[in-house]
C-alpha cells in the first residue's frame, strides 16, 4: 500500500492499494473514531459494481450505513438533488460525528463533499474514488462544489476529505474513453511538475502499459497535487497550475455545449494550445510543444478542437472575471514546469489570433 499525508488545514491521508475497497471498514473506522453513521453516497453506475462489497467492509467495522444514490451524471451536480441529499442524511438521524462516503466519479465526489461541507456546519466524509480522473484530481485538495444554471462549480466550499481511498482495481471496469480522459490529468502533472513522469507515461504508451504501472502513476499524481495545495489550499497562487490547459480547455467545452467533447478531451487540445502560445509569449521552449502532442494522440486524446472566435474570448474573458484585473495563464518554463504567468487581455487576444490564423 503507498500511503499520502496530505498537511492542509484538516490533514489526512491518502491510501492507494489494488483491492483496498475491501478494507475500506478498518481504514474508516481509524480516521473516524467516533461516527456511527455513514451515508454512503454513489451513483446508479457505481451501485450495483462495488457498493455491496464496500458496504459490507464498513458494517463489518461496526459502522450502520444506509446508502444514498443519485443518478448518474453530470445532472446530479445541482441545488436540487443536495436538497434531497441533506433531507435523507438528516431522516437517517446523523450527528456531527458521523460521516459521508462518497464512492463514484468527480459528480460524486464533488457533491456528497459539499453535502457534508454544508450538513451540521460541516461533517467528515471520505473520498472513494472510482475513475482514474477522479483519483488523480477532485478527490485530493477539498474542492467541493455543485453547478448553477449561471455556469459549473459556482456554489461550491474548501473542505478538506478525513481519508481518501484509492483503489486502482475499481480502473477495471472503466470504459476506454473515460480512461482516456483520465490520461489527459496525468499528463498534466508530467508537464507541469514532473519531466520523468511524463517521459515514464510516454514510453507506457498506452493503457495496458499505464495499468503495469498503476499505483505508482496514482501516486505521483496525488503527491504533486498534494504538494500544490500544500502551497495554495485556497486557489490564490500556485494552486492555479494545475489549470494548465483548462483556460482554453473551457472554451473548447463550451463550443461542443459540454457534450460534444468530454473534460479530459478539452483540457488535452488547452494543453497543446496552452504549449504553443507559450512560445508565442516568449516563455515556453519551442521543443516542448512536439512531445505534448505525440503524448496526448498516444492516448487517444485530440490536440485542437474547432472553437467559433466568440466563444474563444469569452471563455478567457470569465477567467479574467474571476481573477481579478489579471489574467494568469498557465504556462511551460520547462516541459515538467508550468508557472502563472500574468498576461494582458490584448497580449493573450494577439496569441488566440496568431494561433487562429487571424
Ligand atoms: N482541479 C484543480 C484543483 O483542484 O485546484
């Protein structure tokens, strides 16, 4: 088992094993002493594959748990269904030392989190994630969150897991294209934090090759994101890297009205987009941008995506709104270094019109 502190405001720690769900009762029972009672939260997917095995692991440790599911899907993620949530959590009669388990995708983890954020001021929960996007990102660094009609993740608070739960078997159930979405995060760390784990995820070239090495590729990730919100808990400096590829990755969700295109697909087109207008800035080295692009098309992710004008420049422009004055893109110092770096709006509109061919 490789295990993670994770030092923020509320530290815990991040287990990641093949076949952990199974132990997941005495882990939860050591980093919940005192709770009784887990709402266990899951989707209709994840339910019927690993929900029983995990229920059974966490009533074994003397935990009364009633399982709470909402449909599968980015749907879920709204005011109405955290409403329903809350009245079940409170008609099960919990307390503020009892907890939620979150067991899913980002949905998942991203909701049960701000239900338990919210519920009696704040309770405990513990993150089981069950696709590779979500063990590498939304399950590490407490973002929890639900999306208003006004855009995603606008209600949202900073609240930290009491234990996250890695399982990488849960991967095996994964379809190729959700795995693959994974991949474009992974990929990110490798080119904002790590040259040697990109190289490493390079020469895997593939799935099968990435699942050989698994658990230290789940680790990695969560050590560097681990670190990063060390640094910047609350998103206000060098947290921002870990958007490399995701201002311009907006954009391109947008254009596809975030059906078209998946997350992980935008975010691999923001990256190479993000490399190239790094150069254009003067910041990033010309050679970074050719092994971006082979790494992303080795899984199957695309390098551009078609985007109309408008939608290009306002997508930068709400990123300007919610930064302040300041724009900060993120960009490549180095393959496996990424920076912010604070650029004009007129500077980043001439690199979107270069690249644009306009
Ligand atoms: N997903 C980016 C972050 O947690 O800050």
């Amino acid at each position: 088992m490789k295990t993670l502190s994770a030092g923020t405001s509320r530290p815990y720690t991040i287990h990641i094993a093949s076949g952990l769900l199974a132990r997941a009762g005495e882990l939860c029972r050591n980093a919940l002493p005192q709770a009784e009672k887990l709402a266990l939260v899951t989707d209709s997917s994840v339910l019927p594959l690993y929900a029983g095995p995990l229920a059974d692991s966490l009533e074994a440790a003397g935990f009364q748990v009633r399982c709470l599911i909402v449909p599968a899907g980015e749907a879920s993620k709204c005011p109405e269904q955290l409403v329903v949530l809350w009245e079940q959590m409170m008609q099960f009669g919990m307390t503020r030392t009892d907890a939620v388990v979150a067991l899913g995708g980002g949905v998942v983890g991203d909701l049960a989190g701000f239900a338990a954020a919210t519920l009696l001021r704040g309770i405990d929960y513990v993150q089981i994630p069950t696709t590779l996007l979500s063990q590498v990102d939304s399950s590490v660094g407490g973002k929890t969150a639900i999306d208003l009609q006004a855009g995603k993740n606008l209600a949202g608070a900073f609240w930290q897991p009491s234990l996250v739960l890695i399982d990488p078997d849960c991967l095996n159930t994964l379809p190729d294209q959700a795995f693959s979405d994974g991949m474009a995060e992974v990929i990110k760390y490798g080119c904002i934090r790590d040259r040697a784990f990109f190289d490493l995820l390079d020469a895997c070239g593939g799935r099968a090759g990435v699942m050989e090495h698994i658990e230290q590729v789940l680790y990695t990730c969560c050590d560097i994101k681990r670190r990063v919100v060390l640094a910047d808990e609350r998103d206000t400096g060098e947290r921002m890297v870990l958007n490399f590829g995701h201002t311009i990755g907006h954009a391109f969700e947008l254009a596809g009205n975030y059906e078209t295109w998946t997350h992980g697909q935008a975010v691999a087109a923001g990256m190479n987009w993000a490399a190239q207008i790094g150069v254009g800035l003067g910041i990033s080295p010309p050679e970074a941008v050719e092994p971006i692009q082979n790494i992303l098309q080795k899984y199957g992710l695309p390098i551009d995506i078609p985007c109309p004008w408008d939608t290009l420049t306002n997508a930068v422009l709400r990123d300007k709104k919610n930064l302040g004055k300041r724009l900060h893109l993120i960009v490549l110092e180095a393959l496996g270094h990424a920076v912010p770096y604070p650029v004009t709006f007129d500077q980043l509109l001439e690199q979107l019109e270069a690249m644009c061919g306009r």
